[in-house]
C-alpha cells in the first residue's frame, strides 16, 4: 500500500481551518453586537457560510489523511475520501511519471497543497482526473477509457511494484470500479426516511432563522436568564439571540455531517437516523427557547 506525501497538506489545512474559524467567528460577534438590520443579517450570512468552508477543509483534510494507492496481482485501488477507484491490471494499458511527457501536465483550476483534485483537459483533449496531494512527482496512468494523475511518496517502488505485478499476471478476472462522492449522496438521497428528516430538519432551520431575525429589534432589550441562586443575567440587546441561531444551525450541519459519515456503513445507519431527528428537533427546541425569551418581563 502507498501513501500520498501529507505533511505539507497537513499544514495547509490547519492553517486554513484556523484562519476560516477566526473569520466565523468575528462575523459571528459582529452580527451580535452591530445595531443595523441588514448588517446583522449580511455578518450571520458570512459567518454560516464560514463554518460551511470549514466544515468543507475538514473533509479535504480527512479525505487526505485517508487517501491511499493499493495495488495486488488483480487490481490497483486508488482511494481519496469518499472517491474510489478500482482498475484491473490487465486494463492499464501504460503508467510513466508525468515529468516524462513533452508538455507539461496542467493543474486542476482549484487546487492548494494537499488537495490536488478534480480534472483537467489535456491539449490532446483527453480528461486526465487527479487524485494527488501535490504537483510534483506526478504519475500518469492510463486505463481502456482513463487517464489519471496520482502521487505516491515513493515514485520509483511504486513503479516498479506495478511492472512486477503486470509481469505476473492477473489471478482473476475483474471489471473496473468507480465510486464518486455524489453517488454516495445519491444513495442518502434516494432512502424516503433519510430525506425526509434532512429536508424536515432544513427547513425548520430556515424558518426559524427568518422569524427570528424578522421579530428580533437591535434597539430593544432582553432578559437571557438567571443565574444558579436566582438573581438574573444582565440585560443585553435583543441582536445576542442570533447566539441561539448559529448554534441551531451548527448543531443541524454537524448532525447532518456525522450521520453522512455514519451512513456509509450500513451497520452504523442507525446513528445517522438518530442524528437527524436530533437535527430536526433542535430548531423546535429552539424556536421554544426563542419565544420564551422574547415574552420574558
């Protein structure tokens, strides 16, 4: 089995992940402490869509971690977060390090360190696919219908374990496989019970989050709580409840995240299931926990 060089990926990630969060953050304490109604909207909008990019670098950083190139006598298995590929031997027809080609292998047009994936069209006008962590060292591979551009940390062994298998021959016939993330999607979206609970739990979250930013005033007052022994919370602006919405919305995207996670496997669908009605009752929660504070004296 090989690996992708990760170390610099690694750090790409974090980095990034740490600078996304910062920004979520401070549009988060903006659109609670800012005293104009739009701009209250347009920071909630900015940090929601914030956490969305992390949550998106968190499943490039895991698909990274996991990201792997098999090979045996019958097949070389190339694997990148939910993207999986599964090509018989006997099918590639050639595989050479990309840097032995006159022309230079273009990049994916969004790409960083540690991410380097989607597909290019090559000035033949072939698609080449990349599943690489970084440009250099690349190696080409063609199969009946494909071409695709991985990056092993050891170019040379991994080149020369897949001239001695090809030497060997195959033990067993295979067809070729293609697995893509949308398939995966696919098959979440095609279960009744799992669309209904996502979509139930969406739009719970979007009406609450319009009928508490159309209700709440900047200008006005609240009362958030009591402390333990009974004396109250200071009093604070009305705006402070949109702490409540980004926290219902988070719990609704990380219950979403964890129960596609979950739901993959199908001896652990029982959590996804748990976690979307999670994610559909939180709003409700919400919402009740919402209108209590706004009809507290």
């Amino acid at each position: 089995m090989f690996f992708p060089e990760r170390r610099s990926g690694l750090i790409f990630h974090a980095i990034a992940i740490l600078v996304s969060i910062s920004i979520g953050l401070i549009s988060l304490w903006n659109a609670i402490h800012v005293s104009v109604n739009w701009l209250n909207i347009l920071y909630l909008l900015l940090s929601l869509t914030t956490f969305g990019i992390v949550a998106w670098l968190i499943y490039r950083l895991y698909a990274l971690m996991n990201a792997s190139y098999c090979m045996d006598r019958d097949s070389l298995q190339l694997k990148w977060g939910l993207r999986y590929i599964e090509i018989p031997v006997d099918e590639i027809e050639w595989m050479h390090p990309a840097s032995d080609f006159l022309s230079s292998l273009p990049s994916p047009y969004l790409h960083w360190p540690g991410s380097i994936l989607g597909r290019r069209t090559l000035a033949e006008g072939e698609s080449v696919e990349f599943m690489a962590s970084t440009s250099k060292n690349l190696i080409l591979l063609a199969s009946a219908d494909h071409k695709y551009a991985i990056s092993p940390r050891n170019v040379d062994e991994f080149l020369q374990t897949f001239k001695r298998y090809s030497e060997m021959g195959c033990l067993k016939r295979m067809s070729p496989i293609s697995i893509y993330p949308t398939t995966f999607f696919s098959q979440v979206w095609a279960t009744p019970s799992a669309r209904i609970l996502l979509i139930t739990g969406a739009a719970l979250s979007i009406v609450l989050l319009a009928w508490t930013l159309v209700i709440i005033s900047p200008r006005q007052e609240t009362l958030l709580g009591f402390f333990f022994p009974g004396t109250p919370q200071q009093i604070v602006p009305e705006a402070r409840i949109i702490q409540l919405l980004v926290l219902s919305i988070s719990f609704y995207f990380i219950d979403l995240l964890l129960g596609l996670f979950f739901f993959h496997q199908k001896e652990s669908q029982l959590y996804s299931y748990l976690l979307w009605i999670s994610g559909m009752l939180s709003p409700l929660l919400f919402f009740f926990a919402v209108l209590f504070i706004l009809r507290a004296p």
